[in-house]
C-alpha cells in the first residue's frame, strides 16, 4: 500500500507529503470528502508514512515499522469507528485511556477516527478536551463526509484537507483497470458521484439491476402495472428499495436537464439518454418536479417504518394521476 495506490487527490496528497517532510505535522487533521473517496486510504498510507523509519515522506514497505502497519499489528496506531449508529462516549475514553500511556514502538501514536461526524455531542465534547491539550506524541486524522456535520470547537482544533469528487474520466479509467467490463465502467462512473467507493459497490451490489426496477416505475401506466411494480419493489430489503428511489430521483433530474436542452453530457446516465428523451412527452417539467417532491415524501415515510407495499401502491397511484 502506498501514495500510487490513491485513485485522485494528487494535490492533498502533494500537500501532506509536505508537511511530513518538513516535520511541519498538526496534531489534528481533518479529512473532508464524500464516503468511499478515499479518505480512509489516504489517512493509511500517512500514519504508515509517519511510523515508517525512513521518515520520508512514504512508507518503505520494509522496516520494522512498516511491516507491523501493514500486517495490522502496529502497537501505536489506533483506528476508531462507530459502534452501531454513533461514536460513543464510552469508545472516546478507553481510547483516551490507551493513548495516555507512551508509545511501544515509534515516539507517537496515531489515531484515526473514521465517520467522525457520528460522534455523540459528549463524545465530540470529550474529544475536544484532548485536541485542546495537544500530547507532542499522538495525532489524530479524523475523517468526515462533510464540514457542517461537525461541531465548531473540532473543526477549529483541525487542520483541514477537502477531498474533491474524483473526476468522471479517471474513476472510469480505474474501474477499467479493476477489469470491470468497459461497456459498464463510464455509466459506474458517473452514477457513484465521484466516488471509487460508491462506484465499486454499485458493481459489487448490482446496482444496475436496481436502476432497471426504477426504470420500470417511469412505465407504470394501468392498475395491472402499479400492481406487479409495487408487489416486486415491497419485496426487496428496505435499503434496497430506498435505493432503487434513489436511481428513480436520478432518472427524473436527469429527464429535467434533458428539457432544459443542456448538453446532455451533465446527466447522470449517460447510457439512457435517448430512451428518456423518448419518454419526455409522458414527463413534463411540471410533472417531474411534482413527482420528485412525492418520492421525498415516500422516502421519509419509508425511512420511518412506513408499510413498503401501501407506500409504494400509494405512490405510483399518486404519480400516475400528476
Ligand atoms: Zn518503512
């Protein structure tokens, strides 16, 4: 594992090499970036870098160091994530409690807190005390998906790196080079939101196949058709089906954008751009901005424990009459 195996962010990457070689290193970093980007690899490949005994810049891959990183047994490096839904208080103190106490190994400890955003107010509060009393021998690199999600007092206890959405083209290029088919990996690409991580697991999840059961809501004409799309959508687990609507609201912005005349090149799926130009005298503007703030709703109903078949007959019988 090193810098070359980071799809993107040359410039964070750039900037942290920096840092470590001019031994310039906050206590707290904070990374900032949508979920599967590769914040997490990134974060890695630094605590690798800071441990390694050549201190220059990368991990060698060979020292003693290095091969504890990479082997999962380094005695220093510590990697937090929530327990269930959130970081618990409970979970900050014994961290705390490990981190009082030297390093084994290097002369630092390293600490990575994955989802920070999770964090509890009284974990965040917790946290905050230790990030206010620096230690010279731990660093914390925090990772969250954005800078709102967090409380003020963290953030200005951080230095922080913004993780752009990867490019189209280069998340295309590195699915291809996963051996991903190349008739699928630019459709991947462009539905993931410039996510490696999100691009990867639509593939993993067949997440195509989902697209196809959103496509076939657009259909949905007569009783018969509402009737077998909402029995075959209330069957599947409850997140697949909140993502099957997340594909349909994907279908319909890019339907809007197809009205506008833009240049088509800004949608989403690329691959069906002449079928939903065929279908865009069934979907005026209108009749799109309304069904999109009837899926909003039947997503919260579905996210509070709605019954999955009344929604979902509900909903398609709602959205034939718009
Ligand atoms: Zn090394």
């Amino acid at each position: 594992m090193n810098w070359h195996d980071v799809i993107g962010h040359e410039d964070v990457i750039a900037e942290l090499k920096t840092i470590m070689k001019q031994g310039r290193m906050p206590h707290a970093v904070l990374f900032i970036g949508s979920e599967g980007i590769g914040k997490q690899l990134v974060a890695r490949i630094m605590a690798a870098s800071l441990f390694c005994e050549k201190q220059n810049g990368t991990p060698c891959g060979e020292c003693f160091s290095c091969r504890q990183f990479f082997s999962n047994q380094h005695p220093d490096f510590f990697s937090l994530s929530p327990e269930g839904n959130s970081i618990k208080i409970e979970q900050i103190r014994q961290l705390q409690g490990e981190i009082s106490l030297s390093p084994y190994l290097a002369d630092k400890r390293i600490v990575i807190i994955d989802k920070a955003e999770l964090m509890t107010v009284q974990s965040a509060n917790s946290l905050l005390k230790t990030l206010e009393e620096p230690q010279g021998d731990v660093i914390f690199i925090l990772l969250a998906h954005s800078r709102q999600s967090l409380l003020d007092t963290i953030l200005s206890r951080c230095q922080v790196f913004n993780f752009q959405p990867l490019k189209v083209s280069v998340l295309a290029q590195a699915l291809l080079s996963k051996g991903i088919d190349k008739d699928k990996v630019d459709i991947l690409a462009r539905l993931s939101d410039g996510s490696i991580g999100k691009a990867l697991e639509l593939w993993e999840k067949n997440g195509l196949q989902l697209r196809k059961q959103a496509i076939e809501v657009l259909d949905c004409i007569d009783l018969d058709d509402i009737w077998r799309v909402s029995t075959a959508l209330s069957e599947l687990e409850r997140n697949r089906l909140l993502e099957v609507l997340e594909y349909l609201s994907m279908l319909w912005r890019d339907m809007l954008v197809l009205h506008e005349e833009c240049n088509g090149e800004l949608i989403y799926n690329i691959d069906m751009k002449e079928i939903l130009n065929n279908k865009s005298d069934a979907w005026s503007t209108r009749r799109l901005l309304a069904a999109l703030q009837l899926l909003s709703k039947v997503r919260m109903s579905l996210k509070s424990n709605a019954n999955a078949r009344l929604a979902m007959e509900s909903f398609l019988l709602k959205l034939r009459d718009l």
